[in-house]
C-alpha cells in the first residue's frame, strides 16, 4: 500500500527532519527510540544477508525499513506477528494500536 508506506515517510519526516520548535510529540520520538532497539538489530541483519517477509527493499536503508515495516504492520499484520513478532509489538507500542485485535473488535485504551 503506496499511500501507508508515504504515510510513515511523512511521519518520520515531521517528527525527525523538519524545522521545527514544537515538540509536542517526544513521546512518539521516545517510542521509536525502544522501536528501534528491535528494529535494527533486524534491519542490520538484512543488511547482512538475512532475507525475511519485509523483502529486499526494506533493507536499502533504515528509512526504507520502517516505512515497508509500517506498511506490512497494516497489510500483512498477521505475517509480520508470525514471522517477526518482536518487530510486531515493538511497531503496535509505537504506533499505540494492534491491528490483529482491532480486527477482533478490541482497542487499545486512550
């Protein structure tokens, strides 16, 4: 899905590279701070050869890595619990939802 992965780009994009004085969303850049704990020791790894789910264009650069990781989060979400479940709770912790439950009726609380 072209328009999630640009999504995650665009978030990524506000909360890391653009000019900006308003920090009223360090908790999501201290969330992916832990997310990243997880994700890159799996994006290093395909870097060195280790293929998964996510494929090959995940692994171009860790940009490219979370965007395709939040794409499969949404579209492929019980692969990606399946096949890497630790990226999988890592991505709904940081993105405060689990699309599993959801489709079960269950949301997380506010």
């Amino acid at each position: 899905n072209v328009g999630v992965h640009e999504m995650a780009h665009a978030l990524a994009y506000v909360n890391f590279t653009a000019d900006s004085d308003d920090d009223e969303d360090d908790n999501f850049k201290n969330r992916f701070r832990e997310f990243s704990k997880v994700a890159r020791p799996i994006f290093n790894g395909m870097q060195n050869g280790n293929a998964n789910f996510l494929g090959s264009y995940a692994a171009t650069n860790y940009n490219e890595f979370w965007a395709v990781s939040v794409e499969n989060f949404f579209e492929r979400s019980k692969r990606m619990s399946e096949e890497l479940p630790d990226l999988y709770r890592a991505m709904c912790t940081l993105l405060n939802q689990d699309p599993l439950l959801q489709d079960k009726g269950v949301y997380p609380a506010e």
